[in-house]
C-alpha cells in the first residue's frame, strides 16, 4: 500500500495554518508557534503567501544573530548541503578583500560590495539559495526609495550577480538568479563649457587647478590612472609627449599622447616629481596621490563656492566630469577645428571598448555616428 503524501513542513520552515489563515515557524527545540510577520508589522495571512512567509522568516533568524564574516580568514573547500544567501555574501566579501589586497580590486568597489550585500543578506540572508528568485531580488531592490537611479540599481544588481556567480564557479552552487536583468547604461551627457572650467580654476588651489586640467585635457580616469601617474610613466619622442598609462580598473596599459598644453604642465610638475621620488606627477599638497573621497569634498567645496548647488545642471557636478568633458570635446573635434574623431580613437585614448564608449558617449556627441544618418536622408 502506498505511503500518503505528507502535509508537513522540513523542520525549521515557515508554516501555513488554515483554522487563523496566517503563516507560523516552530523556534528550534520548542514545540511553539510564532506568528511571522511582514516589514511594516502586519501579520502574513494567506496561503499564497508562501514567498513572502519564508522571507519574514529568514529576517527573523538573520535578527537573532546571523551576521556575515567578510574577513574571516577560513576558506571552505567543498560546498555545504544547503548553502544560505548570507553565506554566498559572505564569500563574495572575502574574495573582494583577498582582491583588494592584491591591487586586483578597487577600494570603492569592496566598499560598494560590502553596503550592498550586507543590505541584502539582513533582507533575506538565512533564505536558502535554492529558494531565492529573481523577482525577491527586483522587489528588495524597489523597497529602497534611494535607489531610484538606474546607474545605482545596475550597480547593486551587478555585485549580487557577481557573488551568485563566484559561488557557481568556486563551489559549484547554482545560481538561481541567472537571467536577472540590469538596467541598460545610461549615456554620460554632462560636460564642462569654456566658461564653466574657468570658474572652477578660480574656486580652488593650485595641485587640485592642476589635477583637474590634466583630467580634462586628458580624459583619465581621475583616481585610478591619474593620480598614480608619476614621472617614470612619461616617454619623450620627436612628435612630442607619450604617457604609459595603467588602470587598477581594467588592468592594462596603454600609450597614449598628451596635447602640447599639458606636456608643459608634465615638465613644471616633474621639477617636484622627478624620476625615482616616488611623488605622483599631479599629487595633492602632501605630495600623496588624490583619493576619491578627497575629491568628492573638493569638488562638493567648488559647487558651493560657486553658489552651483541650486543650478539643475551644475549641482551634478564632479571630478568624474573631467572625463566626460574629455570625450565630448574630442567628439566635436573642439581642439581640431571641429572635425571630431571617432569612436574607435576615442576608446583608445580612454581605455574603453568601442562598444562602451559608444554606448557611453557616440550616440549623443559623435559626429561620426550622426554624420552618416544626416547623409543618408539628404
């Protein structure tokens, strides 16, 4: 005779009782039923609320005292049965310091890793991988009023995506949220004008007047390749000033060419940054390189010095902006008497894939996607 189905749940579940029509756990090692209950405090009735049962739940068990360990020194060899969201977090976290150690990962993005998975793993952190969906991860995401921004949202989805997918190929867990989409890169459309570089000039001092000119006529990315560029990394030749440029970002180098104006610049500061100083070529007045952090309250300081935190535009502002000016100009051909360049030299002298700087920068700026449209309709 064959054995009936069971009804009940695998011990330590959420379950679902008919006679209320609310959803309850057993705590370990007691024979008590406790009610679970969503964020805003009402008690989850319904037994179609499975999702969102098992959600209070794992909230519940994260609050007596789950906590991720990001520099835990154990590495695990060989995955447990049931592998935890916070768990998957967790690995993610230690991979990223072992990274950032090595000079293989940026400081920004193990910090970002660390807000945005710790944010995750307190949401639904002793949730089983097995059970997570896609669309817990989209509606977590929406719950977060601050996180309007598409650039942010990619972001967050990004570093969840790259944990779930370093505990695929390390240990062998599958990824349940494959297929999870981003949202799509927005363009970078916003530029300094002539008038507008000359004020922010005026509004701070000379390394960081010097810092900024060099980003602009330059397109580096401000904290990863300029700031550590130093006098060894400059090459003379008969056409005029190379620089050997490395991005912590990209891992590479590249060789690119420097405008006349800010070669000069290059050998005044190298007066202070010779060869072997060790002295960044476009360092801060502690002759240390710039830090993001510093040049976020740098630039936080020009805007309000400028009175620029009221203007819509001006109050988006940043160091960052240097590179997009960069690009905007080299596409309108702004130092070559408007004959703009294109997107494959654009992408070389920035480090980009032509794709991104396309995606980035041609479809709004580039006369060389445009051009062609406008000749195909005359």
């Amino acid at each position: 005779m064959a054995k009936a189905p069971s009804n009940r749940q695998r011990r330590g579940a959420a379950w679902y009782w008919k006679q209320t029509d609310s959803w309850y756990y057993t705590p370990t090692g007691s024979k008590r039923r406790v009610g679970l209950f969503d964020e805003h405090g009402k008690r989850i009735r319904g037994k179609s609320s499975k999702q969102a049962a098992e959600l209070a739940l794992a909230r519940v068990q994260v609050a007596a005292g789950f906590k991720l360990a990001p520099l835990r020194d154990a590495t695990v060899s060989e995955a447990p049965r049931t592998w935890l969201v916070a768990k998957v977090c967790s690995e993610y976290l230690q991979y990223c310091e072992r990274r950032v150690s090595t000079g293989n990962m940026s400081r920004d993005h193990r910090q970002s890793a660390v807000h945005y998975l710790n944010e995750f793993a307190g949401y639904c952190g002793a949730l089983p991988t097995a059970e997570l969906k896609r669309g817990q991860v989209t509606s977590w995401i929406e719950s977060h009023m601050s996180w309007r921004s598409p650039a942010t949202r990619r972001n967050v989805i990004a570093i969840i995506l790259a944990a779930f997918n370093l505990a695929e190929r390390e240990y062998q867990v599958r990824n349940p949220l494959k297929g999870l989409k981003k949202p799509p890169p927005q363009p970078k459309l916003i530029s300094f004008s002539v008038a507008d570089e000359k004020a922010i000039y005026t509004a701070t001092d000379e390394p960081y007047r010097d810092f900024l000119f060099a980003a602009i006529h330059t397109g580096l990315r401000p904290f990863c390749e300029l700031a550590k560029l130093t006098a060894e990394h400059v090459e003379e030749v008969p056409r005029g000033m190379l620089w050997r440029v490395y991005s912590t970002k990209t891992k590479k180098t590249r060789k690119i060419p420097v405008r006349p104006e800010v070669a000069e610049l290059t050998r005044k500061r190298m007066l202070n940054a010779p060869k072997q100083s060790g002295v960044p070529l476009f360092a801060n007045p502690q002759n240390r390189p710039w830090k993001k952090v510093t040049g976020v309250m740098r630039f936080m300081a020009i805007r309000r010095k400028l009175g620029w935190n009221t203007d819509p535009a001006r109050k988006r502002y940043s160091t960052y902006v240097c590179r997009h000016t960069f690009a905007h100009r080299m596409l309108s051909g702004f130092w070559n008497g408007g004959a703009g360049c294109s997107i494959e030299v654009l992408a070389e002298l920035m480090g980009d894939t032509p794709k991104v700087a396309f995606d980035h920068y041609g479809r709004e700026w580039g006369q060389h996607y445009q051009d062609p449209l406008w000749a195909a309709i005359e």
